[in-house]
C-alpha cells in the first residue's frame, strides 16, 4: 500500500490497484504540492464536511467518475447529484472496488458550508481500510478518546494518521498517548503547520513516539510517498 501526503489531512493511497483520496483540501491548501487536475481518484473517503477536509472532493468525484463514501448525514447535506455515493455510518463495514472499508468514530464536529450558511453535516468520523499490506486508520480530525484503545486497536492497525495541530483536534501530546494505546507499528502525523494556529514541532513529536511507545514515527513533507508493507517484513 503506497501513501502519498498531500497536506493537511490529505493522503492519495494506492492499493492492490484502486487509487483512494481521503480528505481532499487542494483548492487553499497552504502545503498542497499537487493541482486539483492531478487527481484521479477511484475513491474518496470523507471524515466530515468541514472545507479543509471535504475540499475538492464534488469537484474531483465529478471529473473522473471517483465514488465517494462518506458518512450518510454528511452525503445528504452535500449535493452530490450524479455521482456515485456510499452512504454508510459509524460502526459499519463496506467494500467499495474491493477494498474493505470501516467507519469508526471521532470526536469532532461537522458542519458543511453553503450560500446559505452552515448545514448540519452528520457526525464526524475516522476510516480503517483493511488492506493485506496491514491495515491503515485515519483519524480525521479528533480529540483522544479511550476507544481509540479498546475498539480501533482491535483492527490490529499497521500504520496510525493522527492529528497534532492542536486547537481543533488533539495536540502532540494526547496523539502520543493515542499512539500508546493504538498499539500501530508505523504513526504518521498530519493536520498540523497548515495554519499558523496550528504549528507544531513535528521533530519533538517524532522523538516522543519513538521514545515512550512501541510504533516507529514516520514524518512524510507534503508530496512524499511512503510504502507500508507489512506482509513483506
Ligand atoms: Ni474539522
Ligand atoms: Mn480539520
């Protein structure tokens, strides 16, 4: 399973031959290396309607025919006439062109912005893909929450996207401790130095991980791949 950091919470993942967009904010994306063009997704995956996470995702799915599987309160807030759509919710299982999906939670709003102002958009969620090369969870955008340990772990994760931007999910800190109790071989971090707000010592943060958890820290610059093989090693 190939990653691709795209900035942000934005990561292009290839496996067994299906290309997967989660969260694409392009479209003012202060460390996005790659145009809205360049995507051609067969899959976007969406944990909650937010801009800098549902992005160009209408656009995308438009352009080249790409599914989008969301939760269905968010779907239903977004106009996605003529596109393909899996509507499913937390707790729930799918198979989208062959590759296993889970929803999990998050702690996190989600609001979708229209002309007319701010729509609900559901509940916000977390993704584990299910994969032979080991298994992938995003977290979206989340506070800690103890079921990170005692129902997320139970997927055996092979490799944790958490966020560490602080102020609107969790910071280095509780992203550590999510490491801990998640119990992943490989801890990428995202969703931080977008934004001023946001700034995070990613280094410190990497040293943390490697020091008090057992998962090795991978820091990927926006535009780096990344290949989580866990079947080969
Ligand atoms: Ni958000
Ligand atoms: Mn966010």
């Amino acid at each position: 399973m190939k990653l691709t950091f795209e900035g942000h919470a934005c990561f292009s993942i290839e496996a067994s031959g299906v290309n997967l967009l989660v969260d694409p904010f392009i479209t003012g994306n202060p460390l996005a290396v790659k145009k809205v063009e360049d995507f051609r997704p067969d899959v976007i995956l969406l944990t909650h309607g937010h801009h800098d996470h549902l992005g160009d995702a209408l656009t995308i799915a438009r352009r080249c025919g790409a599914t989008i599987a969301a939760q269905v309160d968010l779907l239903n807030a977004l106009d996605t006439e003529g596109i393909d759509t899996v509507a499913f919710n937390l707790g729930g299982c799918t198979v989208v062109r062959g590759i296993h999906l889970i929803m999990v939670p998050a702690w996190h709003g989600s609001t979708v912005s229209t002309p007319e102002g701010p729509r609900y958009g559901g509940v916000a969620c977390g993704f584990v893909i299910e994969h032979e090369d080991g298994n992938l969870y995003h977290a979206g955008d989340t506070a800690l929450f103890g079921d990170m340990g005692m129902v997320i772990e139970r997927y055996q994760i092979g490799c944790a996207l958490l966020p560490i931007g602080d102020f609107y999910t969790m910071g280095p800190k509780d992203a550590v401790t999510a490491a801990k109790w998640l119990k992943a071989k490989y801890v990428i971090p995202m969703h931080y130095n977008t934004f001023p707000i946001i700034q995070q010592d990613v280094e410190a943060f990497r040293r943390e991980v490697d020091e008090k958890t057992d998962s090795s820290c991978v820091v990927l610059t926006p535009g780096e791949s990344w290949e989580l093989c866990l079947s080969k090693s």
